[in-house]
C-alpha cells in the first residue's frame, strides 16, 4: 500500500507544478496582451491620447523607435510593475463602467501636476540613462544640470511632457515669435484717453488699436479683512481694520493679452539677455525695456485677444504700469491691496459681493458629495475651480460687481503692490486707516482674487495669498532666470488702477 500513497503524492507534486506553470503561462499572456497599445486604446477614450502620442517624439522620430503607453505610464519590471498595473487597471475599469467620459475634464487632466502621478520618474530615467548625450545644448546641459541639483523637486515631465503627447502650445523653447501682432489696413490710436473728471471713461493706447475701460471707484470707508465666523476663514485676514480709501480708478477687466502685446510689441527685448531691464527715470518712453520672449507658450493655447494675460512676473507688470504711465500721462500702477479689496466688495460686507454661502460652492461635506455642488448663484459671477473647466475664461462670461468690474474674483488671480505679510492687519494700529500701503519691506508680494482653479474658498472677497517667486520658476532652463515671466504659475494676471486727484489737491 506504501507505494501506492508515494505514487498519489507525486502525482499531485507534478500536478501542482503544471497548474502553476500554466498560472503563469496564462497570467503573463494577459499581461502582454493587456499592456498592447491597442488594449490601452480600448478603455481610455481621451479624444486626442493616440493622436498626440503619434505626433510626438516618442513615436514620430528618426530611429523609428515606438516608445508605448505602459513605458511611460507603468514603471519598469522589477520596479513594482504588476502592482501599479494592476491598481491602474482597477481604477481605469471602475472608471470606463461606472463613470460618464463627458463628465471628465480633459484639460485639467492635461495640466503638469496631474500628470505627474500617471507619468513614472522612473520610467524616463530607464530609458534615458545619460543626461548629457553628444549634440545637447548649453541651454540643455544647464537645464539638466539644474534638475539634477534639485533633488526630486522636479519631474522629467515638467519639462518634457510633449515629448509623450505632442502639444503645440507646450513649446519647450524660447518662443521667438509669440506677440508678433500684424496690423495691416488699421488705423492705430494717436492720443490717449481723456480722463474728465472722476468718471468712467476710455484709454487709448497710442501706436496700437487697443482701447480698454477705466472705471471711477468712489472713495469711502469698509471693513478690511474677514470676521471670526466667515466660513473658510484664514488667520491673515484678520484682525478686521476700518480703511477709508480715495477715489482712484480701475480696469474695469484684466489687462487682457491684446493690451499687454501692444506693450510688449512696442518695448519688448528681443535677443537681449533675460535681465535687460532699465529703470525709467526720464521722460523718454523708449528708455523702457521690456520683455524678452518667453519660454513656451505664455497663453496656453486658451486664446490671446481678451482673454486675461497670464504667467508675466510681478516686476512686468509694475514695468507695464510705467510703460502705460508714460504713454497715456496718467499714473497708472497695480493696486494696493486695501484699494483691491475695496473694489471687489463693491459695497458689501459678505464673503462675496452677492448673496451666498461659500459652504454651498464647494466639494465638502456629505451634502455636498451626495447632491453635487451648488453653483447656480456663483456661476454669474465668477469662474472658479467648479466651473471653469480647469482654464481662464474671456470677460463677457461674467457679469459685473456693484462697481461695474468683471472678474475682481476668480479667473486669473491678481497682483497688488503691498509686499506680503502673514500678519499685516496685526501690524496696523486701532485708528480708521487711510489709504495704507502695506508693509514697508518683504520677500513676496500679496496675491488677490482666487482664479480659475480655486476652490471657493479661495475666492472669498477677504482670502489673500501671495507670489512664489521661486516655485514660480522652477521649470525655467535658463540662466539666469527670466525677471519676466514664470515658467510655473498659470493662474495669475493683473489689472491696473488709475490715480485720480482732487481739483485743488496740490493749491495751497
């Protein structure tokens, strides 16, 4: 009987090994066959995936390389393959069952920072072994000198992401012809506007076709800041400080990228180094240096036109200003950060210069998630991360605040002149404030608005934030870096103020 029970046993032993050599003849044949271009295909419909991917440099190149879609979005084998696969095919056929494609929002999904979590680092650096390949730049060995100093700050793709996924507007270059405006068969504007008191009225930007609107803002007396019990409320916006303001004028939109290419065209640096710059400290507006091209596409491909200018640097725009003041004879320059304030209110003393309760505008709480956001009364006045599909928007979309301003809040956030503290109301004394200025010193500049990305939250009349200058330009390759423009903030412009002053002001 023994030798029977030794037979079973082996046969079992044998049995047992060819299940698992099958297991794992199968379970790798479903492997190959689900890591296939055309699989990946299958369930991920984003309308342009495999047409960018076919136009970019990993498949349209001169060594007739396909680089495929598991390459770059799953890690190499033995780097956890099968564990990122199988937690990407899991979430990928949740969302091709159970989620509607027209709901997705592909531009946000395009943006840097999401894509970032489905690009691996590793991947890349698999392929690409040596940074300094013969045939590289100066330009690109600095460049890949600079990412190798910052230590995992930055990812491959924050500089090569067409190189999956080819996109036009993402020029990984220094963009030679971007604000070239040709205007043929136009008549351009001689004279400024003419400011007629302190009402509204048009300024004329002379040696161009752009015109914009000022709009007069009464002088008067609100409460800087937000109360204790504001929902969403942030320690620097408070204490809340009495400020009278004087009356002064303001864009009625953002400096548009029809106006700031006119400056641009008229004073722009072309071949200088990234930091001509000269101070204006004559009367000869062409002792103005403006700036030198940028790097990619400052627009995004959103649209030039009205749209809002983006991405330009604090001192560009303060630059702007005196370009605008020596053209038109006017003082223009950014608003201080009460003046703002002021003039987003509009009059108002809620957390938005219309009736509604922020709690109802964003993605938290369980009401929120069951039922969905609430953005009926929002939605007239501001785009915000809800509803503006991950891009600024163009100015007739919104409707104006009680002082006839578009946009003061969301769409692209906007630079004040104060320099930024976390405790500036603090600093301030008891008595009523008139026209303060903001600290005298800082490293950083306040931010104001919210835009298109934020929360609701963040697009509160009282929320602040501040410039980043050196996040802002972390993906910048050159050296030294540009003083114009940031190479990794999208979200924020400017508008201008007008000074305005009194009949009788300066007589004694």
């Amino acid at each position: 009987m023994r030798p029977k029970r030794k037979k079973s046993s082996r046969w079992i032993f044998l049995s047992g090994i060819l299940v698992t050599a099958l297991f794992i003849f199968l379970g790798n044949k479903a492997v190959i066959k689900t890591s296939t271009d055309e699989y990946c295909a299958s369930c991920h419909i984003h309308p342009h995936s495999t047409q960018s991917w076919k136009l970019s440099t990993h498949y349209d190149n001169k060594r007739g390389i396909h680089v495929h879609c598991v390459d770059c979005h799953l890690p190499p084998h033995g780097e956890r393959y099968l564990p990122e696969k199988a937690k990407t095919g899991i979430r990928d056929l949740w969302s091709n069952t159970f989620k509607d494609s027209e709901s997705f929002n592909w531009e946000a999904k395009s943006q840097i920072e999401y894509a970032k979590g489905h690009a691996f680092e590793v991947s890349c650096i698999h392929c690409h072994q040596n940074n300094y390949p013969l045939g590289l730049t100066k330009e690109g060995r600095e460049a890949h000198l600079y990412y190798e100093r910052q230590a995992g700050e930055l990812h491959c793709i924050n500089c090569h992401i067409t190189v999956g996924h080819y996109d036009p507007n993402r020029l990984h270059a220094k963009n030679m012809d971007f604000g070239i405006i040709e205007t043929a068969d136009t008549e351009l504007y001689t004279e400024p506007g003419v400011m007629e008191g302190h009402t509204n009225f048009t300024e004329y930007i002379t040696g161009s076709t752009v015109s914009f609107e000022m709009i007069a803002i009464p002088g008067g007396t609100y409460m800087m800041g937000s109360p204790e019990n504001e929902p969403f409320r942030n320690t620097n916006e408070g204490p809340v400080k009495e400020v009278e303001i004087s009356p002064f004028f303001m864009a009625k939109t953002e400096v548009s990228w029809d106006e700031y290419l006119s400056f641009f065209k008229q004073t722009g640096a072309k071949g200088k180094t990234s930091d001509a710059y000269l101070n204006v400290v004559n009367d000869d507006v062409d002792a103005i240096s403006g700036p030198t091209p940028p790097w990619g596409a400052p627009d995004q491909g959103w649209g030039k036109s009205s749209m809002p200018a983006m991405t330009m640097t604090h001192q560009a725009a303060e630059v702007y200003c005196q370009w605008l003041t020596k053209i038109t004879g006017k003082k223009y320059r950014l608003p201080t950060e009460a003046e703002w304030e002021y003039a987003a209110r509009g009059g108002s003393s809620t957390p938005y210069f219309f009736e509604g309760d922020p709690k109802r505008y964003v993605k938290q709480g369980l009401r929120n998630k069951l039922f969905g956001v609430d953005t009926s009364g929002i939605n007239t006045y501001i785009a915000y991360m809800e509803n503006s599909g991950a891009r600024s928007v163009s100015p007739e979309t919104k409707m104006e605040n009680p002082f006839g301003l578009v946009n003061m809040l969301g769409n692209v956030a906007e630079f004040c002149s104060d320099w930024y503290a976390e405790d500036a109301y603090a600093q301030y004394g008891t008595d009523v404030l008139l026209d303060p200025q903001g600290p005298a010193a800082g490293e950083e500049h306040v931010v104001r608005g919210g835009s298109y990305r934020d929360g609701a939250e963040d697009v509160r009349c009282a929320s602040r934030d501040y410039t980043r200058s050196v996040p802002w330009l972390k993906t910048d390759p050159q050296m030294p870096k540009s003083i114009w423009w940031y190479s990794d903030c999208l979200h924020v412009g400017f508008r201008v103020v007008c000074e305005f002053e009194e009949p009788g002001a300066n007589q004694e």
